[in-house]
C-alpha cells in the first residue's frame, strides 16, 4: 500500500485509484477480500489507510515468498477454491473475518 502515483503521492490516498476503487467496493458490498503479502510485505496500519478501506486492516492475509512460492501460491488457490465453495479444497475455512 505504499505505491506512489507520477507525483509521489500514495495511491491509496486517491479516492480515483483503480485498485482502491476496486478494494473499496468489494468491502463495501460484503465481497471477501483476501490480502495477498508478497516480498515480505506487511499489512497495513488502519490508520495509514483512508476510512472506506480501513476494514481492509482487520483481513487476514496470505504471504507469497519466494522460498515457498508452490506451497504458498498452492495455500492460496485452496483458500479461493474454499470461499468460491469450489471441491478440492484441502484446508478448512476458520477465519470468521472474512465473511
């Protein structure tokens, strides 16, 4: 979340951000928005982000490192498979948040 636009300014902060826009209308309409972490990122402060996409900060996001990357990537897809309500999943879906 700390990208930065042709005049340095966070893109998060632009309420005309395509990627906020598109943040800010999944929370809005109860879609659940899995953060994806990857070259040992870190999920947002609440306060470092604007008030329609605060709630984004209380997700629990999955990590993609580079030293894991199958199984990572693999979590990852049975997660989407699992609240997609896909078969397959090999893992079962305890985050009440994320609802």
């Amino acid at each position: 979340m700390t990208t930065v636009d042709e005049q340095n300014q966070r893109r998060v902060g632009d309420p005309e951000d395509l990627v906020r826009i598109e943040i800010e209308t999944a929370l809005s309409r109860g879609i659940i928005v899995i953060p994806v972490l990857v070259d040992g990122a870190a999920m947002p402060r609440p306060e470092s982000l604007p008030d329609p996409i605060k709630p984004l900060a209380f997700r629990q996001a999955l990590e993609i490192s580079h030293t894991r990357f199958d199984s990572d990537v693999k979590r990852l897809i049975d997660e989407l498979r699992l609240v997609a309500g896909v078969a397959g999943s090999t893992r079962r879906h305890t985050n009440k948040t994320n609802t």
